[in-house]
C-alpha cells in the first residue's frame, strides 16, 4: 500500500482530526482506509468514479469502479490494469472503511463515491449532473455529513434547457440542412456527450456517421443496454453522396481540424454540443454556424439542488467555479472549503481528450475508415 504523504508547508489547512478525505499531492486520500479517490499520480489503491481521462489515470496498483465502467476503463488504461467492479449500492470493507458507489448522472459507469468510518459520511461526487438522459444511471442524492462536489459550471448564469427542447432543437437545425442537401456535423466529446446526442436525437431524420474516436465507445454503450439508432463509418458503402449530404455527424472538435471533415461536402453545416455554448461569443470564437448548450455537468441550480439533497452541513468544492461557490455555500450557512485538485483536463466540454486524438490521428492517416476496434489507451 503506498505510503501516506508528508503534510508540505503550509499545505491544507482545512484539514481536521478525523478527516475521511483530505488532499494530498497524489490527489484526494482517505486516511482511515489508505486509498485515493481519482489520483491524478499514480498510487497504490484508486476508486474511480468515471471513465473520463482526468479522473481515470494510468499506473495505479488496483482500481475500483462501478460494473459499467469496466469496459470503458480497460479500453482507455489497458486490458491489463488491475480492476474490481461493484454494483451501485454495494457496500465492501477496506480497512475498517465501509465503500459504496452511487449514481452520478455523468456518464456510463459514473458514480458517487460515498465512505462511511467511525459514525462518519462522506460522499464524493465525481462529476455529475441532475436530469437524467437515459443513457446512464440517473443521479441519486446521498445523505452524508460532509460532501465533496465539482463546480464546472458553478455560476449562477449557467441554467441548462430541458432535454425535450434542447433535442427539438437539435433536430430541426438537422431537418433543416437535410432538406438543403448539406450534412449536419456536430462537434462532441466522444465518451458520454457523443452517445447522450445519438440516444436523443430523431434518426429518422437521415443516416448517422459517427468517428472513428466515437463508435467503439458507442459499442460499450451498446453492450451496456443503452438504446442507440444504427451509426455508419463515413466510407460506409452503404452511404452515396446524397445519403452523406443528408447525413447528421458526430464527431469530437478536433476533427473538424482534419481532412476527414472533406467527406461529408465543401459545405456542412456545423455546431458544438458544450455548456459553453450559453456564454455569449463562444460560438463565434469556436467558428461553427450554431451552438447547443448540453453539459453532462450539473448547472448552477442542478448544483444546489444536489448539495442541499445530502443535508451535509460541510462541503468541500473542486475543479470549477471554486472561489464563487465557497463564498455562496459559505452565506448559505454551510461549512465550506475548497479542495485543490487537477481535474477538469480531460476537456470534455472543449475538445477531445488525449485517447480520441490519438484515435483521430490513426484514422487520418488511412485512406478509409478505420475499424471499431480502435483502441484508446492513454499508456
């Protein structure tokens, strides 16, 4: 088991006897059980709580996720990492610390992680989000008496569309182009963002192109249960050029940099699927013709809503809006401090992660589209 970190200088101060999370420079450590939570450093124990690049890394000794994570988790770190899988709401023992997972909302195998040891409940959130989208667990509050949440969109302005009009929308701006002859490319990240735009989307419409860096992350949905309309590779034979000028295409942002966007026209119409989208201006320095606003992150009131639903009365706040979201818990009457951490890279809202450019790259340097089997370990 990895050793527990010399305190730096001055480091923490909001540390306390008793703590069952406190941050260290591997990440976010639970003493009592001598384990991390999401360690971006290597070490010797990590519960993860989702797929993603910047919570899950390579070169820990053991991991432990939720069932749906599995498949996601080995594609991206190694079919050979050492990995233990749990049911949402099981319960094991390390070290006198009972584990669980809970539903986070964020994406295929996400999960809130909550600890309980010596009359104590900690729960933290990973990254999450409130409404559910049907193609993962839906969020579930936890009660605890401290909470550790994300903050990606901590502000007040950031207040997301239901799912019905953000889809309304989606689809006419695609009907639209259809009936004009031109290929509708929508700029996502390939895990989560990518399968929650294909499973809402109307497929009636036309034919559905998806990346190379998209559809065997698709698959792992697939095979998870989770309802997604068929999807072609762009050199499909089955897609003539009228079929690929009627067709909506899902893609991660830095495709829209590459050659491949030359299949589908001189003149496809294009959008980017970010939460960032309801800042004014993003669209316009991101160049593409529309922006929808869809975030697999919770938005301003999804957050408050989550936090007062555990009935902690400490919160601790990470990679976001940090700063405003202390100073407003904090008036709220809350506990509230800030955790210093290295999340939040993994780019989800701005471009693709590491895996889905090494993903791109391969498949740009083939003449046709590559197989599914692609894989995309960050090793």
């Amino acid at each position: 088991m990895a050793s527990l970190p010399r305190d730096l200088p001055g480091d923490l101060p909001s540390d306390r006897p008793g703590d069952l999370v406190v941050a260290r420079p591997a990440g976010l450590y639970c003493p009592p059980g001598d384990f991390y939570i999401d360690p971006w450093r290597p070490v010797d124990r990590a519960v993860i709580t989702h797929g993603h690049s910047d919570h899950a890394r390579v070169g820990h000794g053991h991991y432990l996720a939720h069932h749906d994570s599995a498949a996601i988790l080995r594609r991206r770190l190694g079919e050979d990492i050492t990995l233990q899988t749990l049911a949402y709401g099981e319960v094991i023992e390390h070290h006198g610390v009972r584990v669980s997972l809970h539903p986070a909302g964020h994406v295929l195998g996400s999960a809130q992680v909550r600890l309980e040891h010596a009359g104590r409940v900690w729960v933290a959130s990973g990254d999450y989000k409130l409404e559910a989208d049907g193609t993962c667990a839906p969020f579930e509050p936890v009660r605890c008496d401290t909470f550790i949440t994300e903050s990606t969109f901590g502000l007040p302005i950031y207040r997301w569309p239901s799912q019905a009009a953000l889809f309304a929308e989606i689809d006419a701006w695609w009907r639209a182009n259809a009936a004009a002859g031109r290929a509708s490319v929508l700029y996502a990240y390939a895990l989560g963002k990518a399968q929650r735009l294909l499973h809402g989307v109307d497929a009636s419409i036309g034919p559905i192109v998806a990346h190379g860096a998209v559809e065997p992350l698709n698959a792992v949905y697939r095979a998870a249960g989770v309802a997604l309309p068929p999807t072609f590779h762009a050199s499909d034979p089955a897609l003539d050029k009228a079929a690929l000028a009627r067709a909506l295409v899902i893609a991660p942002p830095s495709a829209g940099r590459s050659p491949w966007i030359r299949r589908f026209g001189s003149d496809p119409s294009d959008a980017f699927a970010s939460g960032w989208m309801q800042l004014r201006g993003t669209r316009r320095r991101r160049g593409v013709d529309r922006g929808f606003v869809v975030s697999d992150h919770a938005d301003w009131p999804g957050l408050m809503a989550a936090i007062r639903g555990t009935g902690a009365e400490r919160v601790f706040v990470t990679h976001g809006s940090v700063p405003v979201m202390v100073r407003w818990l904090r008036e709220l009457g809350l506990d509230a401090q800030a955790f210093k951490t290295e999340y939040g890279e993994e780019a989800e809202e701005g471009g693709p992660d590491e895996q889905s450019e090494k993903s791109e790259k391969s498949e740009q340097s083939k003449p046709a589209e590559p197989a599914e089997g692609i894989e995309e370990n960050d090793a």
